[in-house]
C-alpha cells in the first residue's frame, strides 16, 4: 500500500522524527506535529511536509487536526500516536506525586492524557472516517514497560500497559473492518528520552547505563515500525527478545515479579 497522508505526534524529535523522514522517503505527505514548535519545523522543512503544534492531549485540537488534515491536505492513511512522556519515580517509589510537566503538572496526569487519551482522541476522530473510506492505519507507540514493566516508572508502566490495552480493543472492534491497528513495543532507543540528544554520534550512557538488550538507533525503530504496519501486524516488538520475557511473565507471573525484585536490587547497588 502506498501511504497518502502520514501524521506523526511527538514528530519534532526521536521516534517520531525517524518516522517522519521514512514516511518521506516512501512519498508520504507527512505532517509533522509536535508541542515543540521549533522542532516540528525542522523536521517538516526536512522531509517537505508540514508542521502543526497541537498538544495531543487536548482532544478538542487534535480533532480540529484532523478536520484541517483532511480538508486541506488529503486523507490521512497513516496516524501513528507516537508523542509519549515519562518522569520516573520520585524518591518515594511507586506511590510518587511529585514532579510532572507543566501545564499538567501531575505527573500520572501528564502520563495518562499523553500516553493514553491521546490515542483514544485520535481514534475518536480518526475511526469513523476510515470505516467510511474502508481502511487506514492506526499506530500507537507505547513501550515494552506496556507488556512488562519499567523499573523507577509506575505511572510510564501504568499508562503503556494501558495504551497497549486500547489498541487491542481498537483492534478487536476494527480491525476486521479494514483499519489496521498496530502498537509498538520498544525497548530502549537513543533519543533524548534516555538521555540521548538527536543525532548523538554515541550511545554511550543511554538509558544511564541500564538497557537490558541494547539501545537501538530510531531510524531502525522506525523502519520496523514503517515496514511491520504495512504489514498488517498488531503487535510490532522492534527488540525480540521482549517476546520472551512477555512469555515468562505470562508463564509464572510470580516468578516473573521475583526476577524483576531481584533486578531493582542490582539496579539499585
Ligand atoms: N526512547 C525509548 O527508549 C523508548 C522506548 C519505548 C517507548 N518509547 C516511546 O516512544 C515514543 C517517542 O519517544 P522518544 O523516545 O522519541 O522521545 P522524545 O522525547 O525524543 O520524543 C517525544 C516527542 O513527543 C513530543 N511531545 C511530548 N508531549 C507532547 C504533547 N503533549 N503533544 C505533542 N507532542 C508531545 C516531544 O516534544 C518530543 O518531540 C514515546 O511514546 C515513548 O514513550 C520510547
């Protein structure tokens, strides 16, 4: 299928820049969106699309995206809900409150309506009109911690377990009526949410030196992303061995959560 339309939220940077330049090279119009104004330009000047700064989790901007996509620039075929956040734990563990970002300044606030509603409003808008025009593609991004868990991040793990569990609902509703529905479970990539500026020439104390299986390179991520989409497939795991620990945690759950005890510990010093 050869992709019309492409936007891309969290597109300013990471993940989502990667996106946005693969999506170019394989003839999409992509529009890039982003709260960094700045950085949605960028990008957009770089692959020949177009910037629109919108706040993913203001449902009321994003449908008024949708609207001005379709109207003005063409149908949208590919919407991928890649624009994420994550704060870690404060010092008090998983019953942190502190921290956030503003204007949100909660942080499970913050991770609930841009890890989750976000892509709950984009279906909102997105779905009845790809039922109507017979087909389309939905992508969410939400992490391994969506499947497993991430250490020092209980809202990040709340909210990508969550985001996980609306696209297999999207999927189960629509996917036989020819949307298809993808997330995205990656473990760690170099971009700044690990510590990893744009186009660093190093992955050197990504993820502050706890990645468990490597840190991939975005553009990787997104060419996995791209090319399994298009694919039809649900579940995309851009590092494989998640498929493993998501099959012992299903296997033993208990066992599983001694493992992870025991790794906070090492973790931890
Ligand atoms: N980097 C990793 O190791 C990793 C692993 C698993 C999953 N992910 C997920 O990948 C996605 C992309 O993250 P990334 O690693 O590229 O991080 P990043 O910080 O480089 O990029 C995130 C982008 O989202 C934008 N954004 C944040 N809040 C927004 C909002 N409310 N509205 C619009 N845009 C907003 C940011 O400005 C930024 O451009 C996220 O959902 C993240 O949770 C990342």
């Amino acid at each position: 299928m050869s992709i019309g339309t492409a936007v891309v939220t969290g597109g300013g940077h990471g993940i989502g820049r990667a996106l946005c330049r693969r999506l170019h090279r394989d003839g999409a119009t992509v529009v890039v969106v982003d709260v960094d104004a700045a950085a949605a330009a960028t990008v957009a000047a770089e692959v020949g699309g177009v910037a629109r700064v919108v706040d993913v989790a203001d449902e009321a901007a994003l449908a008024a995206l949708v609207d001005e996509v379709e109207r003005d620039i063409g149908v949208i075929d590919f919407f991928v809900s890649n624009a994420g956040v994550g704060f870690g734990d404060g010092e008090s563990g998983a019953i942190s409150a502190e921290g956030g970002l503003n204007p949100i300044d909660d942080r499970w606030e913050a991770c609930w309506r841009i890890n989750v509603m976000a892509h709950v409003y984009a279906a909102r808008a997105l779905v009845p009109r790809m039922l109507e025009r017979g087909g389309g593609h939905l992508v969410s991004v939400a992490s391994a911690a969506g499947l497993l868990s991430q250490i020092g991040d209980a809202a990040y793990s709340a909210t990508k377990h969550a985001a996980v569990a609306f696209a297999e609902s999207l999927a189960i509703d629509y996917g036989h009526r020819g949307i298809n529905v993808s997330v995205v479970c990656p473990q760690a990539v170099a971009t700044r949410m690990i510590g990893i500026a744009d186009d660093s020439d190093t992955l050197d104390g990504g993820f502050g030196g706890n990645d468990v299986d490597g840190i991939m390179r975005a553009e990787d991520v997104a060419d996995i992303i791209v090319d399994k989409s298009l694919d039809g497939r649900f579940l995309i795991l851009t590092h494989p061995q998640v498929a493993t620990y998501f099959q012992r945690k299903a296997n033993d759950h208990d066992r599983w959560i001694g493992g992870m005890q025991r790794f906070r510990e090492k973790l931890q010093g």
